[in-house]
C-alpha cells in the first residue's frame, strides 16, 4: 500500500524567469512476503541461516526548488535546490530526518556567428 501526495507550484515573474517548488510525501507499506500458492512464509538463505522475508515501511518526504532565467533562446541559468528525509510515523512531520542535499548549477550560452 501506497500513499504518494504531491503538491507543484510554479510562478513565472517575467517571459524570462521564474521560480519552481516541488513537494512530495511518500508512505509505503508492504506486508510479510506469502508463496501465493500454500499461503506459507517465504525465507531468504543465506550461509546456512533463513530467515522469513518480512514487509518493511518507508516514509519519506522530499523538496525541490528550481530558479530558472532563460534571456534569450540557447542562453538559460538555472539554479536548484532538492533535499530528501525520512521518518518513522507516517504524516506525523514531527522527526525529519535529513536523507540527501544536492545543488546544482547550469549555465548555457549559445554563441552566435
């Protein structure tokens, strides 16, 4: 079971630049894995040991920002932000902990002959 709410908004202040925000919250579960034919438990060996392979719960939440200035056609800056975190109660947005940061910066220029 999947729960995967997703908010965007996005703002152009002029035909050359404008602002991006992405939200998005992930809760997932998934339950004991059953051979679908006896109804039995599935395990997972290995060196001897099994043990059965249990459902397991995910909740995550993450954010983008983007900052995008386009001049001219071939001229773009871009600028963007995403950081991703994850808890342990779903949609309780009291413990977030910090996942992943990335930051990236693009330039492009076209020259023109």
């Amino acid at each position: 079971m999947a729960t995967i709410p997703r908010v965007r908004a996005q703002y152009q202040f002029t035909k050359a630049f404008y602002v991006r925000l992405i939200g998005q919250y992930a809760a997932q579960e998934s339950s004991d894995l059953r051979d679908p034919a006896t109804g039995r438990p599935v395990y997972a060996c290995d060196d001897g040991e099994c043990e059965v392979r249990s459902g397991r719960t995910s909740n995550s939440m993450s954010g983008e920002a983007l900052v995008a200035y386009e001049p001219s056609p071939g001229t773009v800056v871009y600028l963007g932000y995403t950081r991703q975190m994850s808890e342990i109660s779903a949609f309780r947005f009291q413990r977030l902990d910090p996942v992943a940061e990335g930051l990236f910066v693009k330039f492009s220029y076209r020259f023109r002959l």
